[in-house]
C-alpha cells in the first residue's frame, strides 16, 4: 500500500501546486486592479488621497493690502459673520453703529503648506511700534489674543491665500503688523507688513464718515 499523500487523497500532487500558482495570480492580479481603481479615483478626487506624511513644510507672505477697511466690509468679504473677539472692544461698550465701522486693513496672506492635509493651521497677527515693541493694552484684533484666521489644508500640497483684518490701534504713530502660522503649537512661519502710519485724527474721522453713511 502506497503511503503518498497525494494517492490517498486521489488528487495528484501537481494540481495543488498549480491550484496554489493560480490563487497567487488571481491575487496578484486582484491587488492590481485595486491599484489601479484607486489611482483612477485620486486622479478624479486629489482630495481624497491620504497624506504621506514624508515632509512637512510650512511659510507664509503678504501679497496684498487694503488700507482703510471697516470690520462690517470685511465681514462682506469674507462671506461670514466675522468671529467672537474680532474688532470687539475688551472693555467698556459701543453702540452698534460705532463697532461695524470700526476701522482696520485687510492683509492678504499668502500659505504654502506640504504635509499639512487635514491638519489645521492658524494665523495668528500681533502689531508693533517701529521701535519694534509689541502693542500692549489693545484690543485683541489690534494685537493678537486669539487666532486671526484659521484654515484646513484639503490638499498634501496646498497654497492658499486668506483675507486678515488688522484693526487700527487708537494711538498716534508708525506701526507694522506681524503674522504667525501655527499648528497647534508650533510655530511654523513668521511674516511682517510694511510700516503702517496713523494718527488718533485719522482714525476719529474714518469712524465718523462710516457712521455718517449709513
């Protein structure tokens, strides 16, 4: 009596190794088209393929200004209301005709950011005197406080440009604003504005002209 595995079992020995061969490639061949589905899927949908984390990345610019901006016309631009704290007095009160006009510019931020899809980054501005000394005591929209804007990469690679509105301290003189890009709490980028002049008159008489509009 014969002891081979392969007689007892009736089947010859060949057709399992070709049964094996035949599951390796069908596999093979099941992985390949998967690859291919899904390289056909992030061609349609970029936003959709995962980050491969290799780099990250990270700095910022000011492409353009808007001199001269009240908080109600930037919240035009932007589309929404503008956020908790942003251009808002931290004491005392105002009626509402005086705070939407509540006068700032508009600095055109430009981010470039690799690896940071899904992560979300903040601007965060802070205002100096051309002494270089951070404004101290000033509203929170003058001097930082809390984040200015804040953004979502959709893309591993992604550029974006953000509208942020600066508002004018109530002072007299020379002043440039400087913004950070954060995520979480690391510092990814700093960027500084030209010198910005102003005078206490000139910021009476802008608030007064927008009240006088409306």
């Amino acid at each position: 009596m014969s002891s081979d595995p392969a007689q007892k079992s009736g089947r010859p020995e060949g057709g399992r190794r070709w049964a094996k061969v035949v599951s390796i490639g069908a596999l093979g061949t099941l992985v390949g088209v998967a690859g291919g589905v899904l390289t056909d899927v992030y061609a349609i949908h970029p936003s959709w393929k995962p980050d491969p984390g290799v780099s990250q990345v990270a700095n910022a610019k000011v492409v353009a200004v808007d001199k001269s901006v009240s908080i109600r016309d930037y919240a035009k631009r932007i589309g929404r209301e503008v956020p908790s704290g942003i251009g808002a007095p931290s004491v005392g009160s105002r009626s509402r005709r005086t705070t939407v006009c509540l006068p700032g510019n508009v600095y055109y931020v430009q981010e470039n950011l690799e690896g940071f899809k899904d992560r979300a980054t903040s601007i965060v501005l802070y205002a100096y005197d051309d002494r270089g000394r951070r404004l101290r005591g000033a509203y929170p929209s003058v001097s930082g406080g809390s984040p200015a804007f804040n953004t979502t990469p959709s893309r591993t690679v992604d550029q974006s440009v953000v509208p942020v509105w600066w508002q004018w301290p109530y002072r007299s003189g020379t002043f440039f604003v400087r913004f950070e890009l954060f995520h979480d709490k690391s510092l990814l980028g700093i960027v500084d504005t030209k010198r910005f002049h102003l005078t206490q008159q000139k910021y009476v008489q802008f608030v007064a002209n927008c009240v006088n509009r409306k």
